[in-house]
C-alpha cells in the first residue's frame, strides 16, 4: 500500500482504512508526506486512543491536532510560498527498518510540505510500536512501526530523487517487501 502526498481532506477517511488494513493485517506499506501524516493520525486513533486525533490541516477544531502548522508559520496569513522546501538532510536512528532502507545514519531528501507531527504528542506515540526513527532536529521526518514488516512513512518526497537508474530506497525496500509477503524471488530486469 501506498499513501502519496497531496493537500486538503479529499480522500482522507479512505486513506486512514487504508493505512489501518496494511497496519493490521502486515502489508507493506510506504507513506509519503500527506502520507506519512495520516499514519500518525491513524496510529494515535486506533493504537493510542486519542479519539478525533487528527490534522489540524483537515479539521482544525481537532481535540488532538497531532499534526499541525510547522512552527514559523502560526502568525503567517498569507499562506502563498510559505511551505518547507527544498533538500534537507535528516538523521536515522541505527538499527531501525530506516536505518536498513538507507544504509546510513543520516539521509538528504526533498520536502514540500507545510504541516508536521506535533511535538506536544510524540512521547505519547512513542510508547508502543511507532518510532520516529528520522529527524531533522526536533522535526520527525521518518515513522515506522517496529513489530510490522515494512510499515514506513517520510515526511519528505523519496520520489524527488528517484531516476530510472537509480530508484529511492524506500521505493526499493517497499518492492522487496512485497516480493517476500508474495514469497516471489526478486530478479534482475530483463533477466
């Protein structure tokens, strides 16, 4: 399963079963940006309990806006090129799923977005199976869950960087998952 980047509650409620089904039933999944957030909303709903957790981007009257307004942009009115863009690097916890899918401590992606997880509540994602396992300072920028066998979203777009030659490693590491779940031997293309 994958749950791309987009804006707006368009989608959302069908994305949130989505990410619950691939969750629960261990299907590999991969989150990107809009993605990766709604696995933390869905995450702090069903595992957590925070009951009409949410974006503050899709309902701003949110009891618990695990996802919000990046920080320099709580005074902003005029929302027209304030998001967070461009190529940044962000640190990987060792011995995570991240850790595994980059093969480094520390990775440089792309980002486009305006909202992020919410710093009041990591401590109380934390405290099961989620990891924030990347970060950029205090900005969580990879999320897996450490008991399922491919579940990772980035808050960054891997699919910047990917080329026909040389695709991103959570892209990779998504294909090889399936393969194992399917119990397909990965081959060579063209082989």
């Amino acid at each position: 399963v994958v749950v791309p980047g987009g804006f707006g509650s368009r989608g959302t409620a069908g994305k949130l079963e989505a990410i619950r089904y691939a969750r629960e039933s261990g299907v590999p999944f991969l989150g990107l940006c809009l993605g990766f957030q709604m696995a933390v909303v869905e995450y702090a709903r069903n595992v957590v309990g925070l009951d009409g957790a949410h974006s503050a981007e899709i309902d701003p009257e949110t009891p618990h806006p695990v996802i919000d307004l990046l920080p320099e942009q709580y005074d902003m009115d005029d929302m027209g090129g304030t998001m967070r863009l461009g190529t940044h690097e962000t640190d990987i916890e060792p011995g995570t799923l991240a850790y595994r899918v980059y093969g480094d401590d520390v990775c440089e992606e792309r980002h486009r977005h305006r909202y992020e997880v919410n710093p009041e509540y990591i401590d109380r994602l934390e405290s099961g199976t989620l990891t924030f396992s990347g970060r950029a300072g205090n900005r969580m920028e990879i999320v897996e869950i450490d008991d399922h066998p491919y579940f990772i979203g980035t808050q960054f777009h891997p699919e910047f960087r990917s080329r026909p030659d040389r695709a991103s490693p959570p892209f990779v590491a998504l294909l090889d998952a399936v393969l194992e779940r399917s119990g397909v031997e990965a081959r060579e293309v063209g082989v």
